[in-house]
C-alpha cells in the first residue's frame, strides 16, 4: 500500500540520464533557436518587407513635376533599338527592379495583350518601379519605337509607330532684323562722328540640374540599392573606396559603366556635364 503511493507521487523523470535530457530539450535548444532568430531578422544580407517598394514609391513620387529641356529640333528621329540601348536597356537586359526581361516571351504576354496604346501610357508616365520615361533626351515617337523594339523581340506583333506622331516642324525662321538706317553724310566741313554699338550681353550659362537626371535614369537603382548600386544618402554603403575616387573619378567611372552599371548610367544622350552634376547631386546628399 505505502510502496502505490509513493509512486503515485513521483514525476515521469526517474533517472539522472532522463533529467539530463530533459534539461537539455528545456534551456539549450531555445536558447539556440532565438540566437538563430535574432540573427536572421538582424542579418544585412536581407531588406526589411516591403522597404523597396517604399523606397522606389517615394522616389516616383518626389519626380519633379515638369522641366524645360532644349533640344535640337532638327535631328533625325533615332530608331527603336538605339533608344532602347540608350535608355532602356539598363533594366530590362537583366531584368533589374521587376523590369520584364528582353525575350521573355512568358513575361511579356499579359503585358502585350494589354495593347499598343496601354503599353506607351505606361512608357511615358511610368509603371511600377520605372519612372516616367517622357521628358528626356526623347521625343514620344522615338520612346515608342523603343517599346515596339521590345516588344517585338519579346514576342509581339506591334508597328512601327508613324513619323506623323512626332513633333511639328520648328517654326519658319524669324524675318532678319531690319536693316538700320544708313548714316547721314556729315555736311561739308562737319567732322564725322561714329557711335560704335555697345556690344549685346552674352546669355548666362544654364545651370545643369544632376538632381534632375538622377531622378530619371539612377534612382531606379540608387534609392533601394538594386544589384549592388550604393544607396543615395548612405555613405557607409558608398565606402571609402567609391568615395576616394572623388567626383572626377566616380563620373568616369559611370560614363564608362561598371557592374551591373552600364555606359552613362543607361542615360545614353546624356552629356559629360550632366553626368558629372548628377554624380555631384549624389555626392552632396552623403554630407
């Protein structure tokens, strides 16, 4: 009778093996599986949930609203695949920020069957993570050869656009100035006197705005750090081996391209001098 209740009050561990065991399953293997959590959350490798999509929506949605651009009224409209390796291909070679990949004929058939008309709204006032794509170095008929380029190569049947589409003609040139008056003949014993024409003041230089171009062809890249690309603003992510090279040296480097980088930062047109504020702009912001 004593011997069934004291077993009655005993626990399932019953010998020093069990309790070690137990023990064991109790304290280590938690404390192991939160040192294992705590890396994982902390890890670097790794953005937090939905951080790009923020990043890339913020930078849609600071775009300035509009620009003044000069450009040559009279140059030749550029064909659909040399605007497309200007200002295209820098995403959609390789796929970068969703973009659909060149010749990916499953990721482009929902978009194509979407239409011609669908397809440039979204080239010109922008989708997703690209930005608006009109504004730039190029007219709408030129960025619309370069989506049927895409497209084409991509498994769809579109047309060349219409030269119609592009651009009128620049305006007849203004009449010439109307001839100035010939001078009067001094009288007989007048002595001529000449009034030499104050010369016209030159034009002030336009300032070139980098953070405009940073906007349409880096901030695809440089606000969520796509494939590598520093980020705009984190100077721990730029480094002092970047930094080093100074502002004559990052330009170089992104006029040659590097990396996932491509030539001019996939802004073909665009000048060394953009180029070189553009890397200013971004610059400036890691002071």
């Amino acid at each position: 009778m004593s011997d069934h209740a004291h077993d009655s009050h005993t626990g399932p561990i019953k010998t020093p093996a069990q309790l070690l065991w137990t023990s064991f399953f109790a304290f280590v293997v938690p404390v192991f599986v939160i040192i294992g959590l705590v890396y994982f959350v902390t890890s670097g490798d790794k953005p937090a949930a939905g951080a790009v999509n923020q990043e890339l929506a913020t930078a849609v949605r600071i775009q300035p609203v509009g620009r003044v651009e000069l450009r040559d009224a009279n140059r030749p409209l550029q064909a659909g695949d040399a605007v497309y390796k200007a200002q295209c291909a820098a995403c959609h070679d390789a796929g970068l920020a969703g973009a659909p990949k060149i010749g990916d004929n499953a990721g482009w058939a929902a978009r194509i069957a979407t239409g011609y008309d669908a397809l440039l709204t979204s080239v010109l006032k922008g989708k997703g993570a690209m930005g608006a794509q009109a504004g730039g170095a190029f007219g709408e008929v030129e960025l619309a050869r370069a989506m049927v380029h895409l497209v084409n190569a991509s498994g769809g049947r579109l047309a060349e656009p219409a030269v119609e589409g592009a651009a009128a003609a620049p305006a007849a040139e203004a009449a010439p100035a109307a001839a100035a008056p010939a001078p009067a003949m001094p009288a007989s014993g007048e002595q001529e006197v000449v009034v030499a024409a104050a010369p016209a003041a030159a034009a002030p230089a336009a300032s070139v705005n980098g953070e405009a171009l940073y906007k349409q062809a880096c901030a695809v890249c440089h606000v969520a750090g796509v494939a590598g690309a520093p980020k705009l603003g984190d100077k721990a992510g730029w480094g002092a081996a970047r930094l080093g090279l100074g502002l004559d040296g990052l330009t170089a480097s992104v006029i040659k391209g590097k990396g996932a980088m491509p030539p001019k930062g996939g802004a073909g047109n665009a000048s060394e001098a953009e180029i070189r504020a553009a890397v200013q702009y971004m610059l400036d912001t890691l002071k």
